[in-house]
C-alpha cells in the first residue's frame, strides 16, 4: 500500500497534539504534553477500490529545527496549519511557515492539499481571532479554511475530510 502523508504545523500549545489525538484515538486531555516529533498511522480508501496509509506527523513546532521543518515539508503530500483562536500570536507564527511551504513545493504548491486551522472554537469568550480573518487569510494563501475544537469534538473529522478531498492527484477518502 501507497502512504500519503500528512504534516502539522503550529506554535506551541495551539492543539497540534490535541487535534491528532483527538482524530486518531478519539481522546483529549486537559494536559499539557510537550510533544517529541510523533507519527501515526490509518489506512483509508484510495482511488475507490485500494487502500493507502494515511500518515500523520504531529511535529513539535517552534522546537523543531528550521531543517527537520524543511525535511517534513518536503516528504510531505499534505499540511494542516493550525493556530489557536484565542491567539492572534499563534496565527502570525504561521507566515513563516507557509513562506517555506511555498518555497520548499515551488511551483508545485498549487496542487498540495493545505488546511488552515483555527482551533479552541470553544473557548469563544478568549477569541482574538475572527472567522472573517480566518477566512480572508485562507484565500489569500490559497487554502482550506475550518475552525475546530478538539476539546468538544468539533469539526476534527471533516478538517481531515476536507483536506484529503483537496487532493486533486488520488481520490482519497476516510
Ligand atoms: P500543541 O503544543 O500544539 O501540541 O498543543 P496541545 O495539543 O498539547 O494542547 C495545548 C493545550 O491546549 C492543552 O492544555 C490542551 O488540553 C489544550 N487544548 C487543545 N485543544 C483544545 C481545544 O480545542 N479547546 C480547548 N479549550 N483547549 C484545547
Ligand atoms: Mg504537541
């Protein structure tokens, strides 16, 4: 079987953690736990009948080196770019990011399935983040836009639904 693999960026305490956990487990924990670089494994459906191994790479963010980001930009088919929020910070970490995403694919960066991620949508009275800017800035750049709560369960499946119906070059799907 063929992997697809999926990376995930963000600044420190965001939900990286909390959102793959949540997709791969189906658990959240209120817990704070600093993450070594970890990489989960789900088969799903490709091109109809076969069978791919979806691949997710939970990274450390900001504790990741500039070349081990690199290395996980260009080994990867797909990203999911997650800020919190109630952290305007978190969303202007992500600049950096999508700036070597791009250089990193070159002209290829058109047809990599990327989700912008606003997430902690249940903690609504810390908001610093609009949806509106969520989504302005997500057609800016060019990607899919979603606003989820790993705590609550909110919309972390169809965040990866999404992302793997943006893939242009298999039919993937959950
Ligand atoms: P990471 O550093 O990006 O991997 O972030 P973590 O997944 O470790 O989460 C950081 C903190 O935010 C932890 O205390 C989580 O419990 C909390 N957290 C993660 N997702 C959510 C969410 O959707 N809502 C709320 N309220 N807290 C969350
Ligand atoms: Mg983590």
């Amino acid at each position: 079987t063929s992997d697809y693999r999926v990376a995930v960026f963000g600044a420190g305490g965001v939900g990286k953690s909390s959102i793959v956990q949540r997709f791969v487990k189906g658990t959240f924990s209120d817990n704070y736990v600093p993450t070594i670089e970890d990489t989960y494994r789900q088969v799903i459906s490709c091109n109809q009948k076969n069978v791919c191994t979806l691949q997710i790479t939970d990274t450390t963010g900001s504790h990741q080196f500039p070349a081990m980001q690199r290395l996980s930009m260009s080994k990867g088919h797909a990203f999911v770019l997650i800020y919190s929020l109630t952290s305007m910070q978190s969303l202007e970490e992500l600049g950096p990011i999508i700036m070597m995403l791009k250089e990193v694919k070159g002209s290829a960066i058109g047809e990599v399935p990327i989700m912008l991620v606003g997430n902690k949508k249940d903690e609504d009275s810390k908001r610093e983040v609009s949806t509106a800017v969520g989504t302005k800035l997500s057609s800016q750049w060019g990607t899919g836009f979603i606003e989820t709560s790993a705590k609550n369960n909110d919309n972390i499946t169809e965040l990866f639904q999404q992302l793997l119906s943006r893939e242009k070059k298999r039919q993937l799907a959950l």
